[in-house]
C-alpha cells in the first residue's frame, strides 16, 4: 500500500471535504435506504453551510486519509458540549470515519482510528465513544477487535428515516 498520510482538515478544505463525505457516506448506505433519504440527508449533512460551522468549532477536530494529494477518507471528532450526546468533558466522541470503499480492507480506517486514540490521550479523556449503525456489522468488528464494548442504543435519523445506532466505549489508561 502506497504511504498514507493523516492531515489535519482546515477550512480551506471545505469542496474536498464535502466530497469525500459525500461519496463514502453513499457508497456506504446508499443501497439499504432509500434515494429519498440519503439525499435529504448529504444535503443536510455536508452542505458548505454545514461543514463550515463544524470545521469553526474548536470542540471539533477533522482529519483526512490521503495518498499523495488524492483523499480516500476521514476522521470527525468531537469534544465537550459538540459530542452529539453524553457531553461528557472527560470523553471524546468519533462522530465519523469513512473510508472510500475501493480501500476497504488496506488498514486507512485503522491509521484514522490511530488518530484519535493519540489525540484523545493528548486530551487526557478517560474514554472515547461512538455510534454505530447496528446493521453495519464491519464497523461494529472493527470496533470490537479494538476493545469497544457497547452500552447504550439511541435513534439516528436518516433522511425521514430512524434507524438504531449502537453506541459503544473503550476506556483508555486502564490497560
């Protein structure tokens, strides 16, 4: 695999951004709802308007996955009162990690994973969370093969659509 560079995202890189989350969004839920949803929710989701005001946050931090200058995926995270829930200031949330699938299974999601565990322990959190689609059984591995243990459910709407997200921890420092 060529060398796979992390980089921090700036708001100069709004357009990339919004596509890569675009086409990893789709590429990864597109065929299990509906055309409706999913394009109620890119709109939504990944608008400049959007994508501006969390790339401002500084609860917020974005990474890309890049080979060369070409970006095959990336990285949300959250802190403080940005987590979409818990808001617990001793926990950082991975909101997102997204990795185009043509370059499923050549260890990108796990570099971004990296990321975050080195920038949640620069932070000093005692925990990171997430949620996870419970239909989306790869992610739920990976989280699992990474010491993620679940401990609540809560609703995700896509589009006009509800679906159950399994939201899972790991605890950091106890190892």
């Amino acid at each position: 695999m060529e060398n796979i560079s992390i980089q921090r995202v700036t708001s100069g890189d709004i357009r990339r951004l919004q596509e890569i989350g675009r086409q990893t969004f789709s590429e990864t839920f597109a065929e299990v709802n509906t055309a409706e949803d999913m394009e109620k929710y890119l709109q939504e989701s990944f608008s400049s308007e959007k994508l501006s005001e969390e790339l401002h946050d500084r609860n917020s931090e974005f990474y890309f996955a890049a080979v060369d200058a070409h970006i095959i995926g990336y990285l949300k995270l959250n802190f403080g009162a940005s987590q979409t829930e818990l808001k617990d200031c001793k926990a950082l949330e991975i909101e997102r990690i997204y990795v185009l699938r043509e370059f499923h299974g050549k260890k990108v999601g796990q570099l971004l994973y990296e990321k975050a565990i080195q920038v949640a322990k620069q932070m000093n959190v005692d925990y990171i969370w997430l949620g996870v689609w419970e239909e989306n059984s790869r992610a739920i591995n990976f989280y699992k093969k990474n010491g993620f243990v679940a401990f609540d459910k809560h609703i995700f709407k896509l589009g006009n659509d509800e679906q159950t997200d399994i939201m899972m921890k790991l605890q950091l420092g106890k190892h």
